[in-house]
C-alpha cells in the first residue's frame, strides 16, 4: 500500500506544475487552474507522508520527485511542444534507472 501510495503521489506531482502554467497566462490569472495545482500539491504530498512512514524518506522522496519529473517532463512534450532531442529523452531514461534502482536494488 505505501509503494501505490508513492506512486500516486508521483502523479499528482504532475498536476501541480501543469495547473502553474495554465494558471498565469497572457490574459492573466486563472484561478480554477491555481487551485488544481494546489489540490495536486496537498494530495501529493499527503501520499508522500503516509508513504514515508514505510518506505525508507530518501528512497520515497527520490522516486516521488523522479515520477513527478518524468511524467512533467513527458506531459511537456506531449501537450506543450517542449523540445525532444535524443540526450533529453536519454536523461529522462536514466532517471527511471534510477528510480527502478531504488525500488529493486
């Protein structure tokens, strides 16, 4: 319970820097966005504490983070035109090296 409590912890680290960027657009605030932020920054971290009390906190927070800059950085790509190259889509690999590494190793 405490690894699906981390990765969905990881998940909802996503929402945050999305609703940042959809919430301060050129036409100004957009409170609706700010708050889905908010929302995944309080769901997120709550999942990271419970997930903490089983799993080791630099082991959680790593792979916490590493979900949270992956998926980010995919959602960039995929949704916002953020550039793909092959060293960045090496780097993002080795990330999820690391993050396996942490959970088997």
């Amino acid at each position: 319970m405490a690894w699906l409590s981390l990765v969905l912890g990881g998940l909802f680290e996503i929402g945050w820097p999305i609703g940042l960027k959809n919430g301060w657009t050129a036409t100004g605030l957009r409170p609706g966005w700010l708050i889905f932020a908010a929302l995944c920054m309080m769901i997120s971290g709550g999942l990271l504490l419970y997930a903490q009390r089983f799993i080791p906190i630099g082991t959680a927070y790593a792979v916490w983070t590493g979900i949270g800059a992956v998926g980010t950085f995919l959602v960039g790509v995929w949704l916002y035109g953020d550039a793909m190259s092959v060293l960045r889509l090496t780097s993002v690999v080795l990330i999820v090296a690391g993050i396996a590494g942490l959970k088997f190793g």
